[in-house]
C-alpha cells in the first residue's frame, strides 16, 4: 500500500482532504491508482522535497514547466534550481519551523537557463515530531511577474516623470480641490506644496478666465465630457501673471464614474509674449500701412490728421494722441487730437522740447511723468489730465521741424526700440503727407490762378519753345493750347517785332527780369494787340535757369483809356481856357500848376507856372482896402486846412494900378486816399457878378461832369488792375482805392447833381449816401438811417459824406460776419451848437489807441474830423463810432471880421 501526502492548502485540491488534517492513508487499490494518477498529470506543478532539501518526487507539470526530466531533477537538491539563495533557505527554515509558506513569490532556474518566476505553497509533513518532507505546490508566474515588474516600472517612471516634468501636474477631486501637485507647478506659481493642496484649482485663476474654465470643468465631473483643454493665466504668488495651456482628464473607478482629474498646465508664457510681440509687430505694420493707404487718398489736412490719430493710438497702443504744428511765429499749435480736455491743451500749447534751430531731433519718451523733470506747471497740468506716460515724436520734412505728434498713457510705460522706430515711421509719414498736401495745394492755387487769370501765362524754354499756354492765352491770343505748345513763341510776333525776342531770352539766360515790357502782338486772326510783358527766370531744383514764364496783359484798353484821359484833359483845358472867368490850379504847396487865358486878363499880367504862389494876382487887398497878404488868402487857407472857403470878396490889383473886385471859390483837390493834391480856384469878377454866377454855375456842371468822369474812368482803371493783379496785398489795395473813388464818385453825384450845391438837407444827405454804399455792401446787411432835420454846408457835406463811407466799411469789416444778418445804424443829431454823427454797428468794438496806427481807413476818418473841426470817439456795448463836430460860425467855413478871414 503507497501513502500520499497532500498541503493543506492545495487550492481546489486541497478539497479532497479530510478535517482532521492533510493525511490520509488509501487502502483501496483503485483509489491509490486516482491518486497516483491525480499527482502525476494534475495541471499544477507538484513536488516533495526531504529535510536536507533533496527532492524526492516531482510530477509532469513541475518538469514541464522547467524544461526538466525526472532523472534530471529528482534526487537533486532544490537548492540548485533556485536562483535567489536568499529565498530558497528562507522557504527552508520557515519549513523547518513548521511553519506553511503561502504564494512564496521565488525564481526558478529552467533546463534552457530562463529564469521562471513562480508562486510556492508548501507545508511539512512529520511523523510526530521526526520531519519526514514537505509538500510544495508550484504555480509559474512568470508572465504576471513579468506584467508586474513592467507596472511597477512604469508607476516608478511615472512618479519620476511626474515629479520632474517639465510641466505643472495636478490632481483635483470633483470639488476641484488640490489633491496632489507635482513640484514643476509649484516652481511655476511660486508656492509651496503644502500652500497649494486643499486649495481650489481656481483659486490662482485669472478672474476673467475663471469662468469658462469652471464650465469645462463642471461638466467634466458630470460626465458630459472626458476631457478639455484652454489656455487660460495664473496668478503668481507674487502677482505676476503666467500663461498656460490647461489640459484637463478625467480618471474613473471601475463603474465609469468620476473618480478624479489630472490636470497638466504648460506653461505657454514665453509663445504668448512671443505670439503678443508679433501681434503687435502685426497690428504696428498693418497701422502704418492703412495710414500710408488713407495719405494716398488724402486732399487737406485733415484728410490726414484722423487716420495719423488712428495709427498713433492703434501702433503705440496709447489712450490719447495729438498732433501739433509750429505756427508762422515758432510756436506749437494744436491741430488735432483725442481725449484732451480743453484746460489741458490751454495750458501745454506753445511748448516744445526742441527749438526751430534744432538739428535732427529724437522723439523723447517719458516712462513715468510722476519721475520726470518738467516744470512744476507743466506737471501740474500732466496730473490734472491723469497722463502717466508721454511720447513726445518730432515731426520733420526736408530736415526741418514741422511740429510734433503726442502719444499718452494712462499707465507708465517701457518703451522699446521697435515702438520708437514705429513711431519714427509715423512721423515721416505724417511729415511728408503734410508736405505734400501744403505742395500739392500751392500748386493747384498756382494753376487755379493761371487758369483762371485774365492774363495771358505762358511758359517757354530757352530756345523759345512754348511749353504752357493758359485758358488767358487762349483768350488773348486765339490760339488753343494744343495748337501751340511745342512751337516757337514767334507765331505770335509780328515781323517787325521779330528782333525783340533774342533780346528778351538773352536777358532771361542772365537772371533777369523783364518788368512792364510794353509792345504788340499778333493774334490767330491776325489782329494786333497792345499787350504790357513780365517775364522771369524759371530755374529748376539747383538753381539753373532752365526757361521763362511770360505773363501777357491786354492793355489795348488802357491805351484808348490812356487816349481818352489825354483828351478829356485837353477837353478840359480847352473848356477852362474858353470859360470868361479866371481859373488857376496850384500844387498842394500852392505853386501855380495852370491858368486860362481870363486868369491873365483878370490878373493883368502872365503868371510864372512852378514859381508863383497861392494866387495869379499881382497884389490882394480886403473890401476895406487892407492889404492882404498871398500867403493868407482864401486859396492859403483852403489848402492849409483843406477845405472849401465860401463867401469871402477881395480885390486883385494889377500891375498898371486898377483894381477889381473878386469873389475866390478856392477849392482842394484830393487823391483816392483823401490825401490833398493841389487846388483849384476861379475867380469871379463882380462887377459882373450875374454873368460870373451863370459862368460859375456851368463851370462847376462841368467840373463835376469831368471829374466825375475822371473818378469813374480811374475807378475802372483800378478795378482791372486789381482783378489781374497777382499780388493779393497789392490787390487788396487796389480794391480798396477803388471803393474810396467809388464813393468819393458818389458824393460828388450826391453833393454837386444839385440845383444848389451850397446847402444840404441832413435827412436827403445821409439817405443818399447809404443808398449809394448799400451796393458795395453783402447782402444780410442791413442800414438803418435817421437824421435830425438840419441843414449841411457844402465844406461840411464832402468829408462827411467820406467819414460815412468809412466808418460803414469798418462796421461792415468787423461788425458782422459773412452768413448772420447785422443791422448798421446811422445818424445825425443836432446836440446844442454841435452835430453829432454815430455809427453803430453788432460787433465787439475796439481800442482806438491800439488800431490808431494800423487802421489807414480810421488815420483817414480822423484827418477828415480834424477837416471840419471834429473829433472822433469810440465806444463799446454796443460798439459806436461817434463824430463830434459843428457848422457854427468861426468854426468851420470862413468868418470875416474887420477885414481878416
């Protein structure tokens, strides 16, 4: 009978021992033959090993599994297919202990030199207290130990790689509590383990990305999503903000729910700078370009000062910008800006950190106003605005100094280079486009004026080529541009004028100018005409004369002018010297200028024209016989103290000794400018006072007539000259000459188209002269005329007729704008013995002491004032100009007393 002996723990055999304990004798041949059977081919390996550690038995797994036969491996001590001593004496000792070895992890040498990891259960079987073997189970784990082995240096590579990531690596509960950091995120944020876990993963949030970043995560936990990534920033433990890429993934326990986040931050800082550089790289050139763009299409100024606004605010990425440019007197002046308050710009206009004379000029960038050297009420005024940072940036053009454009920051600022260079190339662009729109409108005010001039503008080279012909040309000259540009200008000469055009280029070559040329051309249809030349030198950018600009005026009317002037003087000689009266003109010194023939016969002796002086007589006495000195009769008192002396009788004694008696009617002439000229005196026998009343009544007709003519015929002259001038002073000037003539036209009409020209009535007066200004006058301004009913002696009427007329000008100049309507009142008030004439007008009065000298029209009023013994003052609200003035006897006109005038 064969005994078997089996573990108590033997897995699912272990089932077939009894209570009692793990042996049991098998009487029964056919169950020794199962159990014999059961050992020898049971699917685990199964072996006995004696007390030495002999094995005594081993069945076919256990061989199988190492590679073994049973010659080989029984009989052999189990010590030699162990490949860790350590582990086999271990098993050995606990054995011996009596002790069971339960899933004894232990590795097996096979036949083919492998090593087999296995699992060793075993127990001793003893006969009494005599060791008698041990029962061992051998279950071959190599692959699990294997699988193991892979885990657990996997898990320690990950615990590596988790604490020396070059990335922050967190885990998070479903309430997004910390629950383990690696030490990257702690570097990361500054803070310590200890600091960060139990905190929330929103804690050092950003705030305006904490938000979103709760969404994703919210539905991260409720399952909606496994996973999600953001790029969101932190918040340093110092304050500082890092950007990082969020990658967020869920970890679930083995019924698919949220056990856990992992959580990786990248940090994404150094790209975002990198990415915001660029941007702003991007944002600065695509600024600049869309500026460069708009000063394409730009026509004025301001064309260009709001897209220079755009790309100063958009590149710099400042709150607020200006744009200033030096004035005519060297100081800066606000041209354009954004977000500044008027205090503010009242204050800082004016100043510049550079002078006109400065040689290239560097922008100047103040990184904190607080920190700079200004001047205390330069700072002051920088505070109030809340200006923390400032850019100042020179503009220049052709190496000068146009002015500058202003960048303001709510915040201190470090500039870097590439703001500066940007700022630099918005400067140019903004100098040069401000260049060119000042070029380019010069040019077409140039054009405008040539095409639109009366004149004749032609340009020529040094060959005489034509090289321009203007709308002028085409007039005067008849010929269409197209038909003369690129032929000679002598189409246009006549053949004897031929020789005049070497002459002329000859000159043109030497630098000189060719003023007032005056000579005849012939036009398209073969008519000649009177033309008065200019012609300067045009030079090209060095200075070399490269050719000539003609202007041409058509004087033809001038000559016939000219002609008729020459006519109408000898008409008027012709008149004077046939009139039976003595007439005599004088300088305003009072030098004899002309004579008729009955200056001659009255005065009984030839006067010395440039030598004789005040009057043609040879001797003068009063009514009463007293002599009466040249240089005290009426026509010395009417050219000293300008005025018309009436009413005054004296006698002309002769070189033979007779003596007539005379009435003077001495009379000064004055220029456009009021400015007395000479005098003009008649003489009136009285002993024929009736014939000499008639002869004075159509010799003043007729004086008036020519000299009206006169006045208009001049008027005429200086508006066409105004109109062609080139000059707009001189042209102003003109213009101005002009209206003085005008009126001086329509006083005389007013004064002298009367039956009685000694007397005028104030109300008929003063409505005729406004009458006669209200043309010269726009449209929205209304005259208002009152008058006290008094009369007005003819050396009262002429200067005040003119003192109107130029205190209307001044009120209409200043008084009134060009589209609001204005009302102007004028009138004249008897105040005692004294006549008073205002002005009145809606505008804001002025000084008079302060305009005195630069008013040429008001120096007028006052010289006339002082004619007719007045004066002039001013007053304001409303504003007022007041003439003072009187007709009593002795005070103006000439009083007779005991022979004296």
């Amino acid at each position: 009978m064969k005994q078997f002996f089996f573990p108590d723990d033997l897995g699912e055999a272990g089932s077939l021992l009894d209570e009692r304990g793990c042996e049991f004798q098998v009487s029964d041949p056919v169950l020794t033959n199962e159990f014999e059977d059961f050992f020898e081919n049971a699917a685990l390996a199964l072996h006995l090993v004696g007390k030495d550690g002999t094995i005594l038995r081993a069945n076919r797994a256990e061989l199988e599994m190492l590679g073994y036969r049973a010659e080989e491996y029984v009989g052999r001590n189990i010590r030699e297919f162990h490949a860790d001593s350590e582990a086999i004496e271990d098993i050995l000792n606990r054995l011996a202990r009596r002790e069971q070895v339960q899933h004894y992890r232990a590795r097996l040498r096979a036949k083919n030199g492998s090593i087999r990891w296995v699992e060793i259960t075993s127990n001793v079987r003893a006969a009494g207290d005599r060791f008698l073997n041990t029962r061992c189970i051998t279950i071959d784990v190599t692959e699990k130990a294997k699988a193991q082995e892979l885990v657990l240096e996997q898990e320690q590579r990950l615990a590596i790689t988790y604490e020396n990531a070059g990335t922050g690596i967190v885990e998070a509960d479903a309430e997004g509590q910390l629950l383990r950091v690696n030490s990257h995120l702690c570097k990361l944020l500054g803070y310590t383990p200890e600091e960060l876990i139990g905190r929330s993963i929103f804690d050092c949030t950003f705030p305006a990305d904490a938000e979103a970043d709760r969404e994703k995560y919210r539905r991260q936990v409720a399952g909606e999503i496994d996973s999600y990534t953001m790029e969101k920033r932190f918040v340093c433990k110092n304050g500082s903000i890092v950007w990082a890429v969020v990658n967020s993934s869920s970890v679930h326990d083995g019924n698919g729910q949220f056990r856990y986040a992992v959580r990786v931050q990248h940090d994404i800082s150094e790209r975002k700078r990198i990415e915001a550089a660029l941007a702003e790289r991007a944002e600065q050139q695509a600024a600049i370009h869309q500026f460069t763009e708009m000063l394409q299409h730009a026509r004025t100024r301001e064309d260009i000062y709001e897209p220079a606004l755009d790309a100063i605010q958009r590149a710099l990425q400042c709150q607020r910008a200006s744009i200033l440019l030096l004035d005519n007197n060297g100081h800066m002046k606000f041209e354009a800006w954004r977000g500044l308050s008027d205090t503010y710009r009242l204050a800082v206009e004016g100043h510049s950190p550079w002078s006109t004379e400065s040689q290239n000029p560097q922008p100047i960038c103040v990184g904190d106003t607080e920190k700079a050297d200004f001047p205390e009420q330069l700072k002051q005024a920088i505070r109030a605005e809340r200006i923390r940072a400032v850019c100042f940036v020179p503009i220049m053009e052709g190496g000068r100094l146009l002015g500058k454009f202003m960048a303001y920051f709510d915040q201190p600022q470090n500039y870097s280079e590439e703001q500066i260079e940007v700022a630099r190339n918005i400067a140019r662009q903004l100098g040069f486009g401000i260049e060119r729109i000042k070029g380019e409108n010069a040019a077409q005010r140039l054009a405008a004026i040539v095409e639109s001039s009366h004149d004749a503008i032609v340009s020529k080279d040094l060959n005489g080529i034509i090289l321009t012909w203007n709308r002028g040309a085409e007039r005067l000259f008849g010929y269409s541009a197209s038909e003369v540009v690129g032929k000679p200008i002598t189409i246009i000469i006549p053949q004897d004028r031929l020789p005049e055009e070497p002459l002329i280029l000859g000159r043109i070559r030497n630098g000189e100018l060719v003023d007032h040329f005056e000579t005849i051309r012939r036009r398209k249809d073969g008519s000649l005409v009177d033309i008065s030349l200019t012609i300067s030198p045009v030079r090209d950018a060095t200075g070399r004369i490269v050719g000539a600009s003609k202007i041409a005026r058509n004087i033809t009317e001038q000559k016939i002018a000219e002609a008729e002037v020459r006519d109408s003087q000898r008409h008027l000689q012709d008149l004077l010297a046939a009139i039976p009266a003595a007439i005599y003109t004088t300088d305003q010194h009072g030098k004899i200028t002309y004579f008729n023939e009955a200056a001659v016969h009255l005065a009984g002796r030839t006067p010395e024209i440039g030598s004789d002086q005040w009057c043609v007589t040879w001797k003068l006495y009063w009514p009463d016989g007293t002599p009466l000195p040249h240089d005290e009769c009426p026509m010395a008192v009417s050219l000293r103290e300008g005025r018309p002396v009436r009413g005054v009788e004296a006698i002309a004694e002769r070189p033979d000794g007779t003596r007539i008696p005379f009435i003077p009617y001495p009379t000064p002439m004055r220029d456009a400018a009021g400015k007395i000229i000479g005098g003009i005196n008649m003489l009136v026998d009285v002993s024929e006072r009736k014939q000499a009343e008639t002869q004075q009544r159509v010799l003043l007709n007729e004086l008036n007539h020519r000299v009206k003519n006169n006045m208009m015929m001049l008027k005429s002259l200086l508006s066409v000259a105004a109109r062609e001038s080139q000059n707009s002073e001189a042209r102003k000037t003109l213009e101005e000459a002009s209206k003085r003539v005008a009126t001086m036209a329509a006083a005389q009409r007013v004064l002298y188209d009367t039956p009685d020209a000694s007397n005028f009535s104030a109300p008929l007066f003063l409505e005729a002269i406004c009458e006669t200004a209200k043309p010269m006058f726009p449209a929205n301004i209304q005259l208002v005329c009152s008058a006290d009913p008094i009369q007005l002696p003819n050396d009262i009427a002429m200067p005040l007729a003119l003192i109107i007329n130029e205190l209307l000008i001044n009120a209409v100049k200043h008084g009134s704008t060009a589209t609001a309507s204005a009302t102007i009142r004028v009138g004249i008030r008897q105040n005692g013995r004294k006549q008073v004439l205002t002005v009145e007008d809606e505008g804001p009065g002025f000084d008079l002491g302060a305009v005195r000298h630069s008013s040429s029209g008001l120096r007028l009023v006052e010289g006339l004032a002082g004619q007719i013994r007045g004066t002039l003052e001013v007053a304001r609200d409303p504003s007022r100009c007041v003439v003072i003035f009187s007709q009593a006897p002795g005070e103006n006109g000439i009083e007779v007393k005991n022979g004296n005038i």
